[in-house]
C-alpha cells in the first residue's frame, strides 16, 4: 500500500506549513497553505444526491473519457473512468459504462513495477487525431511515479490501450516530464499531475507541476512530442514572480474558437491559498507572461473557488461558443469565508467566448453530504466533469472519505441549466 500511502503522505507534509494559516493540508504537489478556517457547520441539513458507489475498494483520484475516436466503432460512445487504487503497491483501475453514465463495470487494471515506488493523480486522454506513432483513438493514460522512494527522480510514464482501456501498454521512453532533484524525505522534490492536450500546431502536449525548478517553490512546464516517441524539453509556462507561489493541477479544454482555456489552483504563502484561475492561449503551447494567472473565475456576488479544479467545455443549444463548467474542492464567498450550503454542491458555468465576466452558480449533479471547510486530498478532489454530446446533462464523478480513513468514488448525471 505503499503507493498511495505516499500521496497521503504528500499530502500530509503540507500540514506543517499550513499551521502558518492555521488549517488542513491539500495536495496539488506539496507545500502550500490550505483554507481560511470557517465557523460554518460542516454537516449541511439539506439532503443531496451522492449518486451511486463505483466501487466498494478505494477509489481516488478518477477521470472520465468519452470515447469517441474508435477504429472500432462499436466503441464510440463508451465512458471510460479511471481511479488510483490502493491495493498492493498501487495500480491504476479503469471502468465503462455502456449507459451514458447510469451505471459502471470493471473493464481493466494496469499494474507496472515501477508502480511499487509511488503512483499519484493519473490523467486519461483519447486520441482525437494520430501524432506520429500514437493512432487516433488511443486511450492515454500518464500519472506521477516514484515519490515513496528517496533519492531517485519522479517521473510521469505514459501508458497506451488499443482496445478501450482494456488493456495497456507502457510508451518505451516516454515521459511526461522527469524532475530534476531526487525524491527526498522532504516535500518539494515532485512532478505531479499530467495533463495531456493537441496543439494547434498537431503536436501532443503534456502540462505538469513541477516542484523542482530551482528558485521556485513550483511551476507549470509544458512538454510536447511531434512524432510520438521523442519528447520536448519541458518548458515553463506559467510560473509566479513570488518564489512561494505554487500554480498547479492544470486542466485544458479547446474551445470552438480555436483558443484553449487552463483551470489551475494558484497555492502561495503570499496571498490567499490555492483560489481557482483560468489562462488562455491561443495555441495551447504559449500562456502568456510568466508571472500572470490570468483571471479568478466568480459570481456576481464574489462567489469563487478553492483547490484542485477542473474544467469542461460543454455544447449550449443555439449558442456556436457553448459555454465552461468548472469546479473547485471548496466553494469560497466573497468574505473569503466557506460557503458552507453550496460547498461541495455546485459548479460554476460561464457562456462568454472568452470566459470573461461573471460565472453563473448551478447545482451540481452530486454532491457531498459532509464537505470539508479545509482542503484535503479525497474529497471533491480533482472531480471530472463529462457533459452529454447535446450539452443537455452532465456526468460527474466525486470522491469522499469513508470513517475507517479511505477514499470511495460516487457517479451521477444531472440536468446542465445554462
């Protein structure tokens, strides 16, 4: 167990720091300050759907894909899911549904020894296109390897699946970035969560937290390969001009326009901790100065985000540019206090071309029955967001804790309102 023991653990080192804000810990790659406490109660007394179990055995970390891209067409349409599993020394399970998300089946494991020395936040991505030796409609799967093990160097591996997510294979020499320090016993030595994209200029891309850049606490970096088997030296992309900010946990969608959008948690000892932002590029290879976050996504009335966002681009009927959903572990009020009835409940949703002006709150699927008032590294953790082909309904997946200290996955599909 120890390969998800680490990112627990990863985790839990941001404790130490955190007491300097006086609150919990949260992942997203180590050591930044986690949320302004809330007097608020945790329990909220209004009753919410938490949609049906995946699975009885730990489940974190999970990722949705709707397949679309299929050389074999009888597979176009499955929603494939993958979750980090705490079993053994780590493996990475992946489920289907055949139902448009009403109910899910176990379809594969994938296990690899380097697995034995830490497995952490795995990414799932389809081929929409062939890049060199990669075919359209492979199934990609990457996630950060070797934290439990001092003194070597973290990695971000990629593995293949020709058949849905049944089975996989490792890339040989592939990798989404490598850090440049060896693990030690201390936080600040990582390469955390993958992100895989295709430029506009046809090349696959990956974007990863990095905290071994030196001089800065961490980084985004972006790498890229035009042929499928030789990678790109990985390049900073966003980057704060205080060494302790901390931009992490990247998530990028293209829009209709061409242009990309990137969610991130800006973590920093300097400001407010780990609120949700959103850069766009024109290419999905350049975003703009370092030093720049872009904007921080919220409502009317000053409603934001905080921790481990993701983000998804939907169709609206009517509307060429549809519209970005987004979520956050914790839902922020204007007073930075925790709105605690809309806290592990909503999405916000905006339906401007550029995701400019103020964000729309709408009811999320599911929801949490207890969400945390102080980030942690299960629940509402890195939710993926899957809407329906017509842009009508939404699927979701979302983590919770469980009293004996595991992490269980719960599905559902909601109405989207626009």
């Amino acid at each position: 167990m120890t390969a998800v023991r680490s990112w627990v653990l990863h985790c839990a080192r941001r404790i130490a720091i955190a007491a300097l804000a006086a609150a919990a810990c949260a992942c997203g790659g180590g050591d930044a300050p986690a949320s302004v406490p809330s007097t608020a109660p945790v329990t909220q007394a209004t009753p919410v759907a938490q949609g049906t179990l995946l699975q009885a055995g730990w489940s974190a970390y999970p990722r949705l894909v709707r397949l679309q891209h299929q050389s074999d067409a009888a597979r176009n349409g499955v929603i494939v899911a993958s979750i980090t599993e705490m079993v053994g020394s780590g493996r990475a399970g992946f489920h289907a549904s055949f139902d448009g998300g009403g109910s899910f089946g176990r379809i594969g494991t994938l296990l690899d020894d380097a697995f034995a020395a830490g497995l952490c936040c795995g990414t799932l991505f389809e081929m929409p296109q062939a890049v060199g030796t990669i075919a359209a409609g492979t199934l990609l799967y990457a996630a950060s390897v070797g934290a439990d093990v001092p003194g070597t160097l973290m990695q971000q591996l990629i593995f293949a699946s020709e058949d849905g997510g049944a089975t996989f294979r490792r890339l040989a020499g592939a990798t989404c970035g490598r850090s440049s320090v060896p693990r030690g016993s201390a936080s600040g030595s990582g390469v955390w969560e993958p992100e895989f994209l295709i430029a506009a200029d046809g090349s696959l891309a990956c974007i990863f937290s990095d905290e071994t850049e030196p001089g800065r606490s961490q980084v985004l970096k972006l790498t890229r390969t035009r042929d499928g088997t030789t990678w790109s030296t990985p390049e900073l992309i966003v980057a704060g001009l205080d060494p302790a900010d901390r931009p992490g946990m990247a998530v990028v969608r293209k829009l209709p326009s061409g242009d990309y959008a990137m969610s991130f948690e800006r973590c920093t000892r300097a400001q407010l901790d780990c609120s949700v932002h959103l850069k766009m590029s024109p290419d999905g290879l350049h975003w703009g100065p370092l030093g720049t976050f872009g904007t921080r996504p919220q409502t009317a009335d000053g409603k934001y985000l905080r921790h481990a966002p993701t983000l998804a681009w939907t169709p609206v009927s009517g509307s060429p540019d549809g519209a970005l959903a987004l979520i956050g572990q914790i839902v922020a009020d204007a007073s930075d206090g925790v709105d605690a009835v809309a806290n592990g409940r909503v999405l916000l949703v905006n339906r401007s071309i550029d995701a400019t002006g103020h964000w729309s709150e709408v009811a999320a699927p599911i929801g949490l029955s207890s969400a945390p008032l102080t980030t942690n590294w299960c629940q509402n953790y890195s939710t993926p967001l899957l809407p329906s082909l017509d842009g009508s309904r939404l699927m979701m997946m979302q983590t919770d804790s469980t009293t004996d200290g595991g992490c269980v996955a719960h599905f559902g599909v909601g109405d989207l309102p626009h």
